[in-house]
C-alpha cells in the first residue's frame, strides 16, 4: 500500500495496518475499483496472433492483455491455445484448478469451431466420431461431437487436449483447418459481448458452468 494510491468507500487509505474483513471487500487503486478474491479467476477472448506464454516467440504474450496487478498474482493459463486459434481461454492463480481442468480423467469438454480448407463430408466426421489414431499416439482420439454448421465449418467437441488435437485431427481426415476458435468449455460459452482481447472475471455461477455434469 503506498500513500494516497488505496481508497475505501471514497477515502484515502494511510494506515498500513488497517485491518478489514474480506468477505465482499471492495476498494480502489488509482481510481481503479477492485473487489478482493482470494483466488483469481478469468476468462479472456483470445484474439490470433498472441502467445500463451511468458516468452512468446513470433507474436505478443497474452499476459501483456491483462492488468499489471493480475500479471503480479501470478495468473496461468488453464491448457493452451496456439497462437492462431482464438476464442475462449481461462486464466486463474489457483493451480489445483488448474491441475483439475486439464486432468483427462476429468474429461472437461470443449467446443471448438473449425473453419475447414475443404468441404467436411459424413465419411470424415463418421471418421472422426469413431477416432482416429493420431501421428505418435497409441491410442485414438474422438469427437464427442460433431455438428455441421456449413459445408466448410464444423462444431467439434472434444474431452481430451492433446498437443495441436484438433489440427491433428481434420488433418487425419484429409481435411486442414484453416480457423479454429474455442466457443465453450464444460457449459461455459463464449459470451457474445466479450470482444478479442477482453477480459471479465469469472463469477461463482460460471464456475458452476465447469463442474463435472
Ligand atoms: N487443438 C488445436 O489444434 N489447437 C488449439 O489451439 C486447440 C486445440
């Protein structure tokens, strides 16, 4: 806390020691309102071109979309998106979270809209439903789910996370995506009015959305 920076309900805090219950604490930051929660727990658009990392490669980090304070807490990405796909990406400071949502054994399903090179056809997506064994694995990976949107956009869900899976998949097919956005996870969507590169927090009844069905 530094001098003139904290206010409570409209007035500077100066004490360092002011003691406060955190049930509901809310205050601001130069002029910034902020509520106290114990964990951190967000949702971000990711837009194409950003990294979900610290050291980013080719493009900027994803960390450099949120506020400084949620960078200082520490905040991870929960799983990864490459850095063409968009869409829904959670963030949070709580690693058993992080740990829970990314367990196979939890089998979180996750959406994803595939924009196709090719026309998709009921040969691949009976391919798809029935797995595929992908280059370097052992076992086959499924859809849960496949719904045609148009001749070239597929809905496709999926429970496990594999490294590039979705790629892998259409390309298993004989397909090639050439757009990927991730539009739910669990039974949470991508909301309509959270433009790339926003961020909201995520409120006790979305994290209900991600508890097992
Ligand atoms: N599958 C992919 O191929 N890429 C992603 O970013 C997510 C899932």
């Amino acid at each position: 806390m530094r001098n003139g920076w904290l206010e409570i309900g409209g007035v500077v805090v100066e004490d360092p020691f002011l003691e406060v219950d955190p049930e509901g604490f809310e205050f601001t930051v130069d002029d910034q309102p902020w509520r106290y929660r114990e964990k951190a727990y967000l949702m971000i658009h990711k837009p194409g071109d950003y990294e979900c990392s610290h050291k980013p490669k080719h493009h900027r980090s994803i960390f450099t979309l949120l506020p400084e304070e949620l960078v200082n807490r520490d905040v991870q990405c929960v799983g990864r998106l490459d850095e063409d796909t968009t869409g829904l990406l959670l963030m949070t400071d709580d690693g058993q979270f992080i740990h829970q949502m990314s367990s196979p054994k939890r089998k979180v399903p996750k959406v994803y809209e595939i924009t196709a090179k090719h026309p998709i056809d009921q040969a691949q997506i009976d391919q798809l439903l029935a797995g595929v064994l992908l280059h370097g694995e052992y076992e086959p990976v499924v859809a849960d789910s496949c719904e045609l949107v148009s001749d070239t956009v597929l809905r496709l869900t999926i429970t496990q996370g594999k490294y590039h899976q979705v790629k892998r998949m259409l390309g298993a097919v004989g397909n090639r995506v050439e757009g990927l956005k991730r539009v739910r996870i669990g039974a949470l969507d991508l909301p309509a009015d959270l433009a790339p590169g926003e961020w909201r927090w995520l409120e006790a009844e979305d994290l209900e959305k991600l508890k097992p069905a």
